[in-house]
C-alpha cells in the first residue's frame, strides 16, 4: 500500500510516516464534551482558560505537568456541587469519536511499506478510556502493535506546534526530514513540521485517512 500520487509528494522518496491520532486516525466531535460541560453548569468551557501553556489547565494536562486527580478536581470547581467523578469523565471523553475499521486496516497494512510513528497531542484520561474502547472493538489493547514507536504529548512533557516534540521524534528514530511524512488536522502543527523541512500534509474534510492511500 503506497501514498495516493494525486498527494503530489514532492523531494525525496517517503520512508516515514508520522500521523496525528485525534481528527486523522480517530474522529472527533469536540461539541460533544463542550455540549455535556455546560450542561452541567460550566458556561464557558470553551472560553474558560488562557492560551498561556503555564495557565491552561488542558494544556497542562495535555503535557502531564498535573494528575488526573488535580484536573477532574478543578473542573469540578467550575461545575454544579452535585456533580460525580463519573459524570465528569464521561464528559471529557464524549469527544472521542470512531476509529472506522477500515483505517484499522490501512495501519496494520501499510507497515510493510514505511516506518510509521504515532504523534499525538493527548492525556492520560482519553488514553486509557479508547484503548478499553479499542480492545472491546478489535480485541487488542493500545496502539503499540500498530506503530513502530508511539509519542504522547503527556508523557514527553512536550507538544505540538513546538518545535521541541518534533525534534525529539525526529531525533529518537532516526528519522530524516526530508524522507518523513507528517499528517495533522491542525494548521499550526503543520507549519511547524514544514519549518523543520519534513513534508507535511493538512488532511481536512471531506478527505479521510483512506483516501490518502492506494
């Protein structure tokens, strides 16, 4: 299984390919824990904390700089005194969507061609919630047998669009930019990678994952 040549791809052949999981392997549907916030009494879940990495409590989460205990806890704060751990849980995950069986496929397939890495900005609490959906899905826990090396923003004290997290991957696999693929919903994660000369793709809907592939 090889790229889609209507990607034109240009430079170097593609050895490598580093995908984001939320938005490219994984669907999405953030309205759904921003819906399931406020009705719990947090109006402005979306609006609640500063893009300042040191002051956002999600992007603290995101980077594993506070425990799961510490981020249900503060989101509580914000929320109706009724509200349980459970109700809390089920509304941060309620965003995490399907991941179709046929991209399931595609990664397991296209192993044979290229090294392939998962690169994801994420948290402990939607890990462990989608690899027991995973298992229950396919019979298989995690992502690991799927890729060469996975990346989790929360255990590397990193993440994306900072330079710091590419390099990193970059650097632990040996990878050349220049042979390196990136697949990313997100625009600022995308000029990030191209500023560091790795070929980079925005895969925005209508497309899937699957129509990248031939």
């Amino acid at each position: 299984m090889k790229l889609s040549e209507g990607l034109n791809i240009q430079g170097s052949e593609i050895k490598n390919i580093i995908f984001d999981w939320g938005g490219v392997i994984t669907d999405l549907h953030p309205e759904l824990t921003i819906n399931a916030f406020r009705a719990m009494g947090f109006k402005h879940f979306d609006e609640a904390f500063s893009q300042d990495e040191n002051q956002n409590l999600f992007l603290q989460f995101e980077m594993g700089k506070i425990d799961e205990s510490a981020f249900i806890n503060e989101l509580k704060r914000q929320l109706d005194s009724h509200v349980t751990d459970k109700q809390v849980l089920d509304a941060w995950n309620a965003l995490l969507g399907d991941l179709p069986a046929e991209r399931w496929m595609l990664l397991k397939n296209l192993a044979n061609d290229y090294r392939i890495f998962l690169l994801s900005n994420t948290n402990s609490l939607h890990i462990t919630y989608y690899f027991s959906k995973l298992e229950q899905l396919y019979g298989i826990y995690g992502y690991n047998h799927l890729f060469e090396k996975v990346y989790f923003s929360h255990h590397l004290g990193m993440r994306k669009p900072n330079r710091n997290i590419y390099e990193f991957v970059m650097k632990d696999s040996a990878l050349l930019p220049e042979e390196t693929l990136f697949i990313d919903d997100n625009p600022d994660n995308i000029d990030t990678a191209r500023q560091l000369g790795i070929t980079a793709y925005h895969l925005l809907p209508p497309l899937t994952l699957t129509d990248l592939f031939e």
